[in-house]
C-alpha cells in the first residue's frame, strides 16, 4: 500500500505553490487580475494590474496561508512576480 493510499499529503511542489498564489492573487484582486492575466503578463504583478488595494489583501491572505508576512517598503523584491513571492513563501528567503 502507498503513502498516497493512507492518506500521506504530498509537500507542496514549486509548481502547486506557483499555481496557488496566482489563485491568491486572483482572489486578492477581486478577480480584477485573472490568472490569464498574470501569465499574460510573465507573472508580474504591477504589468498584471494589481493596485493597492490587491497587494494589501494579498500581503493578508500570504499571511494567512503561508504564516509570512513580507514588509513591502523593506523587501519589495518579493511581491514584485508570482515566482518571487512563491520563492519566499517556499523558504527561498
């Protein structure tokens, strides 16, 4: 019987959490900035069209899900693409 067949949870591969976040940041927006738009816009979030307001509830919901929080005015870099802040919340710190 396998891990799987006993209900083993799997670590979150860097393509789960990238995913994941795009969701989040679906979410966070008000489904303002779709996922087709962040990969539209090769996971930059300002070309994507988060605002403000996205990237506050965004900085919550990371908070919330991950237990991280990122300072944006001290560590901008990390909210700057998808893959960024997927570097981040994995430990890539």
């Amino acid at each position: 019987m396998s891990n799987e067949a006993v209900g083993a949870v799997a670590p979150v591969g860097a393509t789960d959490r990238r995913a994941e976040i795009e969701r989040l940041i679906e979410v966070a927006t008000g489904r303002v900035v779709t996922v087709a738009d962040l990969r539209a816009a090769g996971g930059a979030l300002d070309a994507a069209g988060v605002n403000s307001i996205g990237y506050i509830n965004l900085l919550e919901a990371l908070e919330a899900r991950y237990g991280v929080a990122i300072d944006p005015e001290a560590d901008p870099q990390h909210l700057a693409t998808v893959d960024s802040i997927a570097e981040f919340v994995g430990g890539g710190r």
